[in-house]
C-alpha cells in the first residue's frame, strides 16, 4: 500500500520523469500531468493527498492552478514548484494556498522532507479531529444519560411520560411530540398519556392498537428501533419519527415526534439519540408500570378488592393533571348505602362482611376497565370515571342502580345516595370535587326522593307527574313561558356541554316551544333536545329528536334538563290556564336525574356514556 497519491503536474517532461521516479523509490503513488487544465480534469473524478505543480506553465500557470483548485477543494494541500530564487514568489505563492514550495534543482531529500511534514502534519489534523467528534459523541451521549437519568426520580406513568416526550424533543429539535403508553407490558393496546409542543390533545386519538398503528401509519415499527413516515392523515405530506418504547421485549408505549425547529428531515442523528434516550424510557415506564401493579395490589382492601382512599386522592390528582393537558372531563361518584346487615336481617358482622364484598364486586362488574373503586372509612364507595362528563356519569350510575336492585332482589333494600361531581364544571381541584360530592350527598338525602320513596318505585310516569303537579304552585301563566324560552336557549348558551333535555309541551306550551327553536335553530350544542309533539311533523335538525308517538299522555306539558348544567323540571296542567296556573317546578338534581333517565327508558332514548 502506497504512503500517499501524489499528483504531479509540469510542462517538461524531465521534471515529470524526475518527480515520478523519486516518489516511487519512497513508495508514494504518482501520477503526471503535463498542462494546468489536465490536472484540473483529473482532480474533477480523482481524489489525491498532495498537488505537486510548477509554477511558470503555459495557460494555466501554476499560480492559476493553486486558485482553481483551492476554490474547489479548500482542503487540498499543494506544494509548488519553481525555479526563480525569490522570496517575493514563495509569499504569493503561500498567500495563495500553498502549503509549501521547494526550488529547482531540487533532490530526492528536499522533495520528500516536504511531503512527509504535509502527511505528517495532516495525520495531526485527522488524528485531531477524530478525538473532537469522539468527545463530541462522548459528550453527547454524557449529556443524554444524564437527562435520561433524569427519567428515573419518578415513579408515576402521567409525570414520566410528559418528561419522556419532553426529552425526545430536545433530543431532535421537534416542536410537537405525543406519547401512547400501555396499562400493562406487552398489552396491545396503547393510552394517550403525554403531548408536547404544537398538539392539540382533543383531535390525537386517545387510544390506539399498535397493529393499528403499523398498518395505518409507520409500517415495520414493531421490528425496528425507529420509522420515518408521514404524519396521520397529512394532506401535504410532512414527515414524522415514530420510536417504539421496550423493555425486555414488551411493547410499552409509543413515541411520534415532528415540526424539528430547522423544517429539515429527522437525519440518521437524531434518530439515534432518539433512539438511545428511549431505551432508557423503556426501563423508566415499566418500573412505573410495576410500581403502579405493586402499589394498587398494596392499597386494595383484602376482601373487598376496592382501592384505598389515599390511592383513589392520588388517582384523581393524576387525572386532573391529564384533563387539564388534553382538555378532557371526567367524573366523581359517592354511593353511600345504609345498614347492610338490617338489609339481610342479619345480627353477625361476618354476614355483614360477605354483604359488603357483594355489593363491591356487582360496582366493580358495573364500572368499565378503566374506572377505579375506593372504599371510603365510613363504609361508602368513592368512583373514579375517567373521560365521562356529567351525562355519562349519570347513565354509569343507572347501571349500578340496577346491579344494585339485582344484588336485594325480594328483600327490602337500604336507602343508598348517589352523588356525582364533574371536572372541571364542579371543582378544579380534589378538594373541591369532594366538597361538592359531600353537598351533593346532603342534597340527595333531602330530596323529594327521599322524603316520597314512593316516587322511587318504577312506576308508570304519567301519575308520578300528576303526583308531583300536585306539590307545586299556582303562578302567573307568563312564567311557564319565559322559563320554556330560559332553558331551550340556555342549551346553546352551553354549547360545549352535553345533556338531555326533554320537552313535551302539548298545546299550552306548543306556540312558545316552536318560536324558541326556530330561534336557535343551528346554533352549536352538545346538548340532545327530544321532543314530544304527538301529531307534529317538522323539518329534522341535528338539534332536535322529534318523538311523535309515545306511552305519555301528549296532553300534559313537562319539561326535564339534566347535564353539566343546571338541573331542572317542570310539569304544568293539562288544562288550559287563563291568567294563572298550576306549575310543579324544582331544581332537586336527584330527582331530575331520575326523571331523565325514567324518560329514556319509557321513550326507548338511549344515551352513551
């Protein structure tokens, strides 16, 4: 193997000849050239370590080859040669990129002393340079274990997940990152847990199956470290770095990153430090996920399986911090049930007990995967429902009514009091949904609910209304209109807020009911408006349900609002009224929400959670 290519280039062969035949003897590898355009030509499609060029040429002198050259490959070293003894020549020769000159005649000695100090003083250079990217690396990579340590002083998925994501950005210069983590290892489908940067949490899917994923977005990401590939449902083609996150094998969550600051690709680079960061969010999030197994099987109570209240606090402050990033609502519910023995007339408290781990284990076959149980220390059950608005949690708490009646079916069963609390609507922080859960509970106990069981039992509604028409009062007859017109505009005064709002205005409240709607015809809600108006045929809106046949009398005029919202209902005579006119009127939240729901079942409505 040659020492070095050498290029040499003088318009005397003599000096050609002379040059190769030196440069062999040493073992350098040397090729010739007779003109400066020649060498120009050659170094176009070769590359060589060092030029060696005469300075008087035809054409292209060497001076003009020195700066040609130099213009291409700023980097080349190249030694001229000249015959004029002068001091004046080497400076401008120097001054235009000459690493050295020699004078003619010159000998083997003086030619190669010059090329071994160049190759000498350029294995330096390399030498230099390679240690300055290694320390660079080595730097690098120390800055990187040192924030990835960083990953470890915590052992909660909500936290760990925003610091992941949060890394993956500065580690490749991304203005956006969003994370999807499993519940458990190896589980295949993955939760929205961490954003980043420019995300809007409310239009990322909250849940994805990775399988999903592979097909849909980044195909080969269950068998590689890391895939460049285009961003969901991206018209203009933008580019994105999903990275899989594993630990011993299993799929623990998935990373997509994208918007880098430059607008340039993700490079070879930047995936590999993405890469190398996620290897230790891998270890990271499957502590968490052991700690977090671990920690839920310490805090259950043995024979009731439900959770602690310390653990069910620390739940929902995780869940507030998780509404709060992606905008989301979730709610609280306290059931409290009397005197589980006198329900089984029984005097042994181990009956007691056994009664106790029913009633925990037909809730727990009620709630959904992802809804949490505590166990409160006055005996009462406390639910986490996370992403349920206030409706949902309504509809989740008929479902447990009914698991409930099951469980006392042919025996007197205990009074029980429901109470549900949304975020951010009831209390932006635990406190504050307790709070309102406790009011709730004091309110559900004096409600009419209460105080009349008999209004609990399932019965037909018609008498129930006729029932609670006679507990109202006599108003003026303009009040029944300006309540109708309150409440029907109040649905778009809430517009992100879902309920249900049922209207059966038969012929007293049929006029102003009609003129309101048109009023507020398609303006936005999430409110579901049904209307009984038995014989009326009207142009379908997204706003309203039209009901033209049902098992209520079409005759008496109600009106029931439950959601986030206000709770009301109101029920006025089926007579008609001159200036004035019975009116049953209550914001009793226990007894609308039953009303809303004894609706739904008789008109066959059915409300999702």
């Amino acid at each position: 193997m040659s020492k070095a290519r050498i290029l040499a280039v003088d318009d005397q062969r003599y000096f050609r000849e002379l040059i190769e035949r030196l440069l062999e003897g040493e073992g350098y590898a040397v090729r010739t050239c007779a003109s400066g355009e020649e060498a120009l030509h050659i170094l176009e499609r070769e590359d060589f370590d060092i030029v060696v060029t005469d300075l008087v040429m035809p054409a292209v002198d060497g001076a003009a080859l020195i700066r040609r050259v130099k213009e291409r490959l700023p980097d080349q070293d190249v030694v001229m040669v000249t015959g004029v003894v002068d001091v004046k020549t080497a400076v401008e020769a120097m001054k235009l990129g000459a690493t050295d000159y020699i004078l003619k005649p010159f000998d083997r000695d003086t030619l190669t002393d010059s090329l071994n100090k160049i190759l000498a003083t350029r294995r330096i250079k390399d030498e230099h340079a390679r240690l300055m990217e290694e320390n660079l690396e080595f730097m690098g990579l120390l800055s990187l274990v040192e924030r990835a340590s960083g990953l470890h002083s915590t052992l909660s998925v909500a936290p760990l997940a925003e610091r992941l994501i949060e890394g993956l950005c500065l580690e490749t210069r991304a203005q956006s990152g969003v994370l999807w983590a499993a519940e458990d290892p190896g589980c295949e489908q993955l939760e929205l847990v961490g954003a980043r940067g420019l995300v809007r949490g409310d239009s990322e899917p909250e849940s994805v199956s990775i399988y999903d994923v592979e097909a849909a977005w980044c195909p080969g990401i269950l068998t590689v470290r890391s895939v460049v590939a285009s961003m969901p449902q991206d018209i203009d083609g933008v580019e994105a770095l999903y990275l899989p996150i594993r630990s011993g094998g299993n799929l623990l969550g998935l990373a997509r990153l994208s918007d880098k600051i430059d607008g340039e690709p993700f490079d070879p680079t930047d995936r590999g430090m993405a890469e190398k960061f996620c290897e230790f969010g891998g270890v990271a999030i499957h502590n968490a996920l052991r700690f977090r197994a671990l920690e839920r099987r310490s805090l259950r109570e043995p024979a009731i399986r439900d959770y602690s209240v310390a653990y069910y606090e620390d739940a929902v402050r995780n869940e507030i911090q998780k509404s709060n990033r992606f905008g989301y609502r979730f709610s609280v519910i306290r059931i409290e049930i009397d005197d589980f023995d006198s329900a089984v007339g029984s005097d042994g408290g181990a009956i007691v007990d056994r009664n106790a781990v029913e009633v925990a284990r037909r809730l727990e076959c009620a709630l959904r995967a992802n809804d949490l149980m505590a166990n409160a220390d006055d005996g009462s059950f406390l639910l986490l429902l996370p992403q349920t608005d206030a409706l949902g949690a309504g509809v989740l708490a008929q479902r447990i009514r009914a698991a409930l009646d099951a469980l006392w079916e042919g025996r007197e069963a205990p009074a029980q009091r429901f109470a549900s609390a949304t975020f951010p609507v009831d209390g932006s922080q635990v406190e504050g949904l307790q709070s309102k859960l406790a009011e709730r509970v004091e309110q559900s106990s004096r409600s009419l609910l209460a105080q009349r069981p008999e209004f609990a039992r399932r019965q037909p509604l018609d008498p129930l209304l006729d029932r609670m028409l006679e507990l109202g009062s006599v108003e003026p007859a303009v009040i029944e209109g300006q309540i109708l017109r309150f409440v029907l505009e109040d649905v778009v005064r809430r517009p992100a807020e879902r309920g249900v709002l049922y209207v059966s205005p038969g012929s007293r409240w049929l006029p102003e009911v009609f003129e309101t709607l048109e009023d507020i015809r398609n303006q936005p809600t999430e409110t579901e408006i049904i209307l009984l108006a038995e014989g009326e045929v009207r142009e379908p809106t997204p706003q309203v349900t039209w009901i033209a046949k049902s098992g209520l009398d079409s005759r008496r005029p109600f009106l029931v609002y439950f959601g986030e919202g206000p709770a009301y209902a109101m029920v006025g005579q089926v007579t008609l009224a001159a200036a004035r006119a019975a009116i049953f009127q209550t914001s009793d939240r226990a007894l609308v929400e039953y009303l809303a729901f004894e609706l739904q079942r008789e008109l066959g409505i059915t409300l999702s959670v």
